[in-house]
C-alpha cells in the first residue's frame, strides 16, 4: 500500500486554524456572514448605548458570545480534521502491515 494521501485533511487544517486564529485577533473576515451580520448590528447598539452614556450589557454579552462561538467552532474542525487525518494514516499503515504479513516471508 502506498502512503495515506492526507493532502486534503492538510489543506482543511491549515484553512481552520489561519482562521481561528484570525477569530482570536477578532478579525472579522473569519466569520460567516450570519455572524459578521449579528455583530455589526450588536456592534452598532453598543455604539448607540454608548453615545447617550448608557450601558449595554446584553449587546456586549452577545458581541462576546459571537466570537467564543466562532473559535469554538474553528477549533472543534481542526480537532476533527486532525483526528480524520490521524485515522487514514493508521488505516493506511494497517493495510501495509497486513499486505506485508499475508506475503511469503
């Protein structure tokens, strides 16, 4: 058997984790556009409270929640996507030890 091709788990890790990490420097191309919508509209209520000198602790705490949301989820894929790349290369080494163990010598 050949070596696992793992090239497609490689390119779904590196997307995952350049975008978690650009979700912790709280950079907004990293989210999906639901959530880039949610914040821009708890982003603009807080701006307004703001203004009039008043508190906003619910469009704080839902501007919060938006980005623990997002690396949650980001780091959850690159877990998975580590773990599905982890588990074709132990198939793939299975299946050389098997061919190799089922040969004449």
């Amino acid at each position: 058997m050949a070596k696992a091709n793992t090239r497609q788990f490689d390119n779904v890790i590196a997307t995952a984790s350049r975008k978690l990490e650009a979700v912790r420097a709280r950079q907004t191309w990293a989210l999906t556009p639901g959530e880039q919508a949610r914040l821009a509209g708890a982003g603009a209520l807080v701006v307004a409270k703001a203004t009039r000198l008043k508190s906003s602790p619910r469009a704080e705490r839902a501007v919060r929640q938006i980005w623990e949301n997002a690396e949650a989820r980001y780091a959850a894929e690159v877990r998975a996507a580590e773990a599905a790349k982890q588990k074709a290369i132990d198939e793939a080494a299975a299946a050389k030890v098997a061919k190799k163990s089922s040969g004449w010598w």
